[in-house]
C-alpha cells in the first residue's frame, strides 16, 4: 500500500487488483454508455448510474456479491454505492475515477 493509500484509503489501482483477486467480485463502470465505449478497465459491466435504481437487481442478482463501482470522478461511484446499499447490498466498494487509471483501457 502507498504512502497516499494510508492516508486516504486504495486508490482504483489497488482497488481494481484487489477485485480481480477476490472471487465472485464485480466491477461496474457507472459513468454514461458513450463514456464507457470510449474506454473502460477491462471486465467491467456498464450500469450508468441513471439505470441503478431500476436495473441493479436484475443485472447484480447476488446481493453479497464484492461489487466495485467507478465512474470518472468518483462522485458517481459514490451515489451508486449508496444506492446499491440501499437495495441492501451488502459489499460495496466506491473504486473512484478512472482519471486515476494507470492500465490500458478496454473499448
């Protein structure tokens, strides 16, 4: 963990390889569909946060499931991971912006 990681938490680096090393973990990029087909971490399923609400439990079924949420600033993430926790989601996790992303991106 970084010196910056200490002080304010796994950035979406940290936290993109924690998700890929924890079975069952989902990752969803909330920003819009234009934003995501300009590119995304590879393996994240598009939500936009508009479709929350009324999509999250047909496209997230399993409510424990280790879901991790970004969109481009983190704002978004974060009212998704409210959202969700609303639902009664049990494991979310606001990754942040992918402005932050030092992978390639997937398109």
């Amino acid at each position: 963990m970084s010196l910056f990681s200490s002080f304010f938490g796994p950035n979406i680096n940290e936290l993109a390889a924690q998700a890929r090393d924890t079975p069952g973990s989902i990752v969803i990029d909330v920003r819009t569909p234009d934003e995501y087909r300009e590119g995304h971490i590879e393996g994240a399923l598009s939500v936009p946060l508009v479709s929350v609400p009324a999509t999250a439990a047909q496209r997230l079924p399993n409510k424990n499931a280790p879901i991790y949420a970004y969109c481009l600033s983190g704002a978004r993430s974060a009212q998704a991971c409210r959202e969700l926790e609303r639902q009664g989601y049990t494991n979310v996790i606001n990754m942040g912006g992918i402005g932050s992303w030092s992978g390639p991106l997937a398109r």
